[in-house]
C-alpha cells in the first residue's frame, strides 16, 4: 500500500458535521472497502473563514481508490497527495483538554 495526504478544504462548519462525517468515513473503510483502504489518522484546521478542513493520511493502492472512497463516502477530496517520505521528529501532540 502506498500512503497519501488528503486534503479536504472547508468541507464543515461545525465539529459536529465533521464528527458524523468521519462516522460515515470509517464504516466505508472497514464495510464497503475492507482491506483497500486504510485511514491512519486526520488532522483538523480552521480555513479562512472560519470553516474546518482536515488533512487525512490514508494508505491505498492508488490514488483512484483514495477519491472512490471520498466518493462513497460524500467527503470533499481537494487533492490527493503521495507521500514519498515520513520524517518524525515527535510523536503527535496529545489532545487539548
């Protein structure tokens, strides 16, 4: 599997909707594509403007499955990024309280 940035721009206005949406996102992962399509974790930012957005890290064969999954899954899919190396300086903060 190859692994990939997603990048979803502005898709939600609230925590809310972006929380039934990664609800809708991970039931496409593991019911509608088992075994094509790994979600290994998403960051979440505020655009300009104020909307969410997120930057996903999948891993995928391909990048056609990538936005299949997007597809089925009704989430944005602005664009679709290969990784072509991970440097990790720190282990991902934890959440704020």
């Amino acid at each position: 599997m190859n692994t990939y940035v997603i990048l979803r721009r502005a898709g939600w206005s609230a925590t809310d909707d972006l929380e039934r949406a990664a609800g809708i996102c991970a039931r496409v992962n593991t019911h509608d594509m088992p075994g094509r399509i790994r979600w290994i974790r998403s960051y979440i930012v505020r655009e300009a403007g104020g909307r969410l957005g997120t930057a996903c890290v999948f891993q995928a064969a391909d990048e056609q499955t990538v936005r299949e999954h997007a597809r089925r899954a009704g989430l944005p899919c602005d664009a679709v990024l290969p990784v072509v190396e991970t440097v990790v300086i720190n282990d991902d903060p934890l959440p704020a309280a």
